[in-house]
C-alpha cells in the first residue's frame, strides 16, 4: 500500500516561505492532480515529496515510512518531467532498462521488465530506435515506461505534456489515464492546465500562494467552488463574476438598472445592502431557441453580442451585461453577428454567490 501524507508541509527559501504549512493525504491507488497558476508551490510540493527539495518543517510519509530524511533513491518513487530526460545515444530498449542495469538487476529480470512496460505503452516496435528517432508522444511514452519497469509504490508527474501540441496533449491524457488503470498504483501529477486535472483526477488539489485553497472531485470543484478564485480557475471558460448589491425587496442590484431574483437557494443566506459577487457559468446563461432545458427560475435579458466563437456543435457568445462582458453558450448554433441583439436565459438555480470582501462562497 502507498498512501502518502503531508503533514503541514512548509518550504522556505531563506527567509521566503513558498509553502505554507499544507496538509494533505493521497491514498494508495488514487490519481491527484495539483493545480494552480505559476509560483502557486505546487511543482515545489511534488519535489518535496521526491525528495528533489528538501523541506523546511512538517512531515512526509510514504506508505508507513516518514521519508523526511531519505534520498530520493530509497523512497520508491518514479518521476516523470516535462523534458522527458531520455538518454540520446541510447536505444528505447536501454533507455527503459537503464534504472535496472544500475541496480544489478540480471539481464533476464531487465528483458522481462522492459517488454511488459513496451507492451503496456505500446512501444514494442520502437525498441531499437533512439529518442531523435520520436515523435514528442512517443518519447513521453518512454519516459513513463522507464518509470514503469521499477514497479514504484508512487508515480510523480510534472507537468509532462507541456511540450506537446494540443492534439498529442489530448491523446497522451487518454495514455496516462489507461496506464493508472492498468497498473493501478498511486499518481500525483503536477499541471497548470485545469482541462489536464479535470479530465485525469481522481481527486482535484488547487493551490495558490502555496496554500490548498479547496479539494475534491473534478465535479465537486466545478460544481461548488469555495471561492472566487477556484470559480474563475476551474472551468473553461471561467465563471462569470459580477458585482451586485442585495436590496430590500430580494433582488440583485447589478448596474445600469439591471436587477435579478436573489437564487432561492440564497434568500436566508442575505440580507438588504449586503455587497456580494453574482457568479455564473456561460453554460446557464443561453439565447432563447438555443438554450438546454431550465428546472426551475430563470432571469431574462436582452443582449447585444459583440464577438462570437463557433465550436461546433455550440457557440461561444461574448455579451455585455450591466457594464460587465460576460460569455454565454448558444447549443444548436447557428451563425450570429456582431451587433445582433438576442434574449437570453439565465438559470438562477446554477448561480453562485460570493462574500464581496472574503471573495469565500455563500453557502
């Protein structure tokens, strides 16, 4: 079993703390994704639990063993970076045993741990091939698969499709997501693209200033963020935000007369002149004709469209209310100008409210 645990977890640099005393337990089997912006900590925390960064208090533990004083060779953990780290002048087949050659593994135990890792990523007919020889995916299939021969308790990942184009990035999630079902062991991946950790998570872990700011299951984070800033960072596109005003007869007082029901899920939770932030995703706000099927309450705009986004199979639509730009979504699209004015549906049930000063969900 390989559950790891990071108990208040800080990392300084000099006098400059980085991590601020996190905590947080990973069980064996689970696939966790950090998230977050650059210089949020969350590369530094995955170094930290290789062993790469040494930490400045708190405790590691991997499995039952507290791993704050090991190197990284003794800690049974297999790392997987961004630039692959393969060796040029050898061959995929030495590239994969290399690990097991240093640690005097016999030739049989090496062949046999290099053709089940090959068969597993598909690499069995690039053996013989150098890593020039390789597209991009096929050389991050190599980097996993040298992980893979040394049957690690922990897989760490950071940020390893970054140097992929969108199509490879699509079909290396497809790869990595397979290969933890395959050899069902505990991953810990590290991403700044929030479509990576919702589409591989098990578990969400986002992160800002070196802080955990909310954890959950991709659709529990989509769904009911904390705060603001998980709002806008999870989601594409971003949550809209706008700020508004309760009034005395229930309402949202955005701007420019705009006014919406306060969501009933809201009512007792307000209360006259408080300052909130009105949050909605384009997703729930939809032009009449184009819109998904509404449960329950709904507000009415009309809207004139500045710019619109064909996707496909729905369009983007970016529109200004009440000041604000905000996106909308139009399902069965069809062609739309700038300029035109359309009515649009919000659905109050899928709304959020925000406190205005600690930017914290109402809840």
């Amino acid at each position: 079993m390989a559950k790891v645990q990071l108990k208040n977890i800080v990392k300084n640099y000099g006098a400059l703390e980085v991590v601020h005393g996190i905590n947080l337990d990973i069980e064996h089997n689970e696939f966790v994704v950090l998230v977050g912006p650059s210089g949020c900590g969350k590369s530094t925390t995955l170094r930290m639990i290789a062993g790469l960064e040494d930490i400045s208090g708190g405790e590691i533990s991997i499995g039952e063993n507290v791993v704050n004083n090991l190197p990284p060779r003794d800690r049974n953990i297999s790392m997987v970076f961004q630039n692959y780290a393969l060796y040029p002048h050898m061959t995929v087949r030495e590239n994969l045993g290399f690990s097991l050659k240093i640690a005097k593994k016999s030739e049989e135990e090496i062949a046999k741990a290099v053709a089940e890792a090959a068969n597993i990523l598909s690499l069995t007919e690039y053996l013989e091939r150098k890593p020039g020889a390789l597209s991009g995916g096929q050389r991050q299939r190599v980097a996993m698969g040298r992980a893979i021969v040394r049957h690690p308790d922990v897989f760490l990942f950071d940020e390893p499709l970054s140097n992929l184009d969108a199509k490879l990035r699509a079909q290396m999630r497809v790869e990595i997501k397979k290969l933890h079902q395959k050899i069902k062991t505990t991953i810990v991946y590290v991403t700044h693209d929030q479509v990576e950790a919702m589409t591989l998570a098990d578990r969400i872990v986002i992160m800002r200033d070196g802080h955990i700011e909310q954890q959950g299951t991709p659709l529990e984070v989509f769904e009911t963020p904390v705060n603001t800033f998980v709002a806008t960072f999870i989601g594409s596109p971003p949550m809209n935000l706008m700020d508004a005003t309760v009034t005395a007869d229930g309402k949202l007082d955005l701007t420019d007369g705009v006014s919406v029901p306060v969501p009933a899920a809201f009512k007792d939770k307000v209360s006259a002149g408080q300052k909130v932030v009105f949050g909605f995703r384009a997703d729930n706000v939809m032009p009449e004709g184009h819109s998904l099927p509404m449960q329950g309450e709904a507000a009415s705009f009309d809207m004139t469209v500045d710019l619109s986004e064909p996707l496909g199979t729905e369009t983007l639509l970016f529109v200004t209310l009440a000041g604000v730009e905000i996106q909308a979504k139009m399902h069965n699209p069809r062609p739309v100008k700038s300029g035109e004015r359309l009515t649009f549906q919000l659905d109050l049930t899928r709304c959020h409210l925000f406190d205005a000063v600690t930017q914290k969900a109402l809840r």
